[in-house]
C-alpha cells in the first residue's frame, strides 16, 4: 500500500480477520478485545443475513484455512471480479455500521 492512502474498511476487515478468534475464545479473550468483540457482534448485527452470510464465507472459516477470493468465486460460481465487488460492499455495509454504533456513543 502507498504511503498516505487509507485502507478501505480498515477496522471491519480487522475484526472479520479476528471473528473465529472471538467466537472461540469469548470467555479468554484479552480485556483490551472485550470492546472490539462487542463492537464486531452489534455491527454484524445491523447488516443483512445475506451481507453476513457472505462475509462469514470469506472470513468464519475452519481455523486454518482461508479462502482466497478465486476460491470463494469459484464456490460461489460468479468471476473473481463480481464476488471482490460484493465482498466489498459487504466489508463497508460492516464499516458503516461500526462507524454507526461508535458515532452513538458520545
């Protein structure tokens, strides 16, 4: 990445690449994770089942393996083009609604 350029969706992908973490070790969890964890669930929350679904193909995989963007495209039976487009448009639909739940609490 360029210096000086954002990364789209930032703190949603970060927490999509944490997901099975969270889901597997809730009650080990580091405090400093406790806020992110709820954070993640009520944002997951306010996105479509299909928006969730989707993301949960990607990145609520069996510990270890991850899919790459062929792969789910090819499972999913469109073009690696159309699933980064819908991939995307599901990671920001999660971003906003982080930036939704976080803008609520001041």
């Amino acid at each position: 990445m360029l210096p000086g350029h954002k990364q789209k969706n930032k703190v949603a992908k970060y927490l999509l690449n944490y997901w099975i973490r969270y889901e597997k070790n809730i009650n080990n969890l580091h405090p400093s994770d406790i806020e992110n964890v709820r954070l993640f669930f009520a944002a997951l929350q306010k996105i479509s089942l299909e928006e969730r679904l989707y993301l949960a193909s990607q990145y609520r995989t069996a510990r270890g393996k991850k899919y790459t963007d062929a792969e789910i495209a090819a499972i999913q039976g469109v073009d690696v083009a159309t699933h980064k487009e819908k991939r995307i448009a599901c990671e920001t639909a999660l971003q906003n609604a982080l930036i939704e739940i976080e803008g609520g609490k001041a």
